[in-house]
C-alpha cells in the first residue's frame, strides 16, 4: 500500500491538514465544496489568495479521507446546534407566563 503525497499541504501540531502557509484549513475548503456544492473553480473564485495547485491537492485530501472530514463536520455541527440559544418565546407564550404569575 502506498502513502499519497500532498506536497502544497501539511500537517499543524494540532493534526489539521492547512493548505501551505496559509489560514486555510483543508476542512475549511471542504465544507464550502461539501455543504454548498462549490467546485475548485468557485473556490478558487471565493479564495482569490489560493492557487489552483493547493484547491485541487486540498480536495484530493478531502476526498482520500471522506468518511473522517464528513465526521468531523457532523460532530462540529451538532456542536454549535448545542451552543445556539433556544428560539425567542412567541407573544402568546410570554403572556401565557405573565398570567402564571399573577
């Protein structure tokens, strides 16, 4: 079994895979190009900084470890829905509340 090589990509002390020197996270890309459809050319378009080389080797990398990053999104995002605040009580319920009280 051969070990692929990303040259344009490595890996942080915290495991995540970056696209060279950059902010850019390999997840990053992947989820824009997962969630909203985006192809390299698009991601290429919203990421004006990136070079082709390094969105097609980050999406190469996506791709090679597909079952993981989709994982990762899932957890991340069950994450913020269990941060994000209940929904606002409607006008009826506030004074539903209000009459409880009295």
């Amino acid at each position: 079994m051969s070990t692929a090589s990303y040259p344009h990509l490595v890996i942080d002390d915290g495991g995540n895979a970056r696209i060279g020197r950059t902010r850019y996270k390999v997840i990053h890309l992947a989820a824009e190009h997962y969630h909203h459809g985006w192809s390299a050319e698009e991601l290429l378009r919203q990421h004006g900084d990136l070079r082709p080389e390094e969105v097609y080797a980050a999406l190469a990398y996506f791709y090679d470890h597909f079952d993981e990053f989709v994982a990762q999104m899932i957890r991340e995002a069950n994450e913020v829905d269990a941060r994000r605040l209940p929904p606002p009580l409607s006008r009826d319920e506030l004074l539903s509340r209000r009459n409880e009280v009295k």
